[in-house]
C-alpha cells in the first residue's frame, strides 16, 4: 500500500496486490478501495496484479477542488446491480457503460449497492473470466 501523488498534487492511495497482467478495480461513490478487497484478493491469488485505489476525496486520497469529474475516472468493465437502491441503475451502470468508450457491462439481477460484499464470490469469478477473455 502506498501513495501516488497527482499532477493536481492530490495523494491517491493505491493498494497493489499480486504479480501477472493488471487488473484495476475502481470503486464508486461513497466507497473506498476497500470494497474491491476480497475480489483484489481472489484475483491476485489467480495470477492477476490487482490494483485498487481510493478516488479523489474518498478513503485515504486527500482531497481536492479540480479533476472530480469522469476524465479522471475511467473504468474499463462497469458492474452494477439492477435492484440498487442508492444509485439507480439508469443513473450508475447503464449511465456509466454508455459513456465510457468500449466499456463491458455486468449486470447482476436483484443486486442492490452492496454488490461487492452481497455477491463476493460471484464477482470474484467474473472479474478473473473478464480479464482472461
């Protein structure tokens, strides 16, 4: 676990678990890296470098005025559950796949915002069959 420090001089706090090809697992509002800790770890016992950070403002970043906006967050695999509750489906996963260029988009039925503690298991095995295909 460390720091990274941004052009914005803003602290990113990054944990880098494992050794293979990258995986980077970004967490949503109000969340830290925290919440990707038991799939970061399922990948990285699967041969997957898994990296997790705490975006700007949340967890152990420090926070700051500028860069808060989707430039500076850019997922490659949205996952969202369909019966979220804080954060409407429309609203997170279909917003968030269509605006994010070749995006992949998981959608687990019944799932509400707690996706990463409700279905860790799941989640664990898609993210490892997501970045081996």
């Amino acid at each position: 676990m460390s720091f990274v420090t941004t052009a914005y001089g803003t602290d990113i706090y990054v944990k880098d678990w494992g050794e293979g090809r990258p995986v980077i697992l970004a967490h949503g509002w109000p969340l830290s890296s925290d919440s990707w800790e038991a799939q970061q770890y399922h990948l990285a016992e699967n041969g997957f470098r898994a990296v997790a950070h705490d975006r700007r403002g949340h967890g152990r970043s420090t926070q700051t005025w500028h860069g808060n906006d989707m430039d500076h967050y850019i997922p490659t695999l949205v996952i969202h559950g369909d019966d979220d509750q804080v954060v409407p489906f429309p609203v997170g996963g279909g917003a968030s796949a269509a605006i994010v260029k070749g995006a992949a988009l998981t959608v687990y039925e019944g799932a509400p915002h707690g996706i990463t503690d409700t279905h860790k298991q799941q989640l664990a095995d898609d993210l490892v069959q997501f970045v081996k295909s």
